[in-house]
C-alpha cells in the first residue's frame, strides 16, 4: 500500500520521474497511484524531499 500525506507533497514530480514501473502520475496537484502497476520497490519514498510517501506491504 502507498500512502501520499497531500500536506507534504509539495508536487515537486520526483516520485513519477523516479518510479521505474510507471506506476505514479501527476494530475491536478495530486499524485495518482496505479496499484496494477506498482511493485512497492519504495524509490519514490527514496526520492520524495518532504517524506511525503509511504510503503507498506500488505502480505
């Protein structure tokens, strides 16, 4: 599971340029996750500068 805080993202778009399965996308000041796609590899926590961005693993 990704969880955005919208308090914090700040829009920057780190986290889609970073996400290698294309699984984020920015549209209308939001960050948009595509769970289809997303693989919780965590590199958009590892990119976002207001740790804005969650994982978590739901097994």
């Amino acid at each position: 599971m990704i969880e955005i805080d919208r308090e914090k993202c700040c829009g920057c778009n780190y986290c889609t340029l970073s996400c290698a399965q294309e699984a984020l996308t920015y549209h209308e000041y939001q960050i948009i996750v595509d769970l289809d796609k997303c693989i919780f590899c965590g590199s958009c926590v590892y990119y976002c500068p207001n740790t804005a961005i969650r994982v978590s693993r739901k097994d």
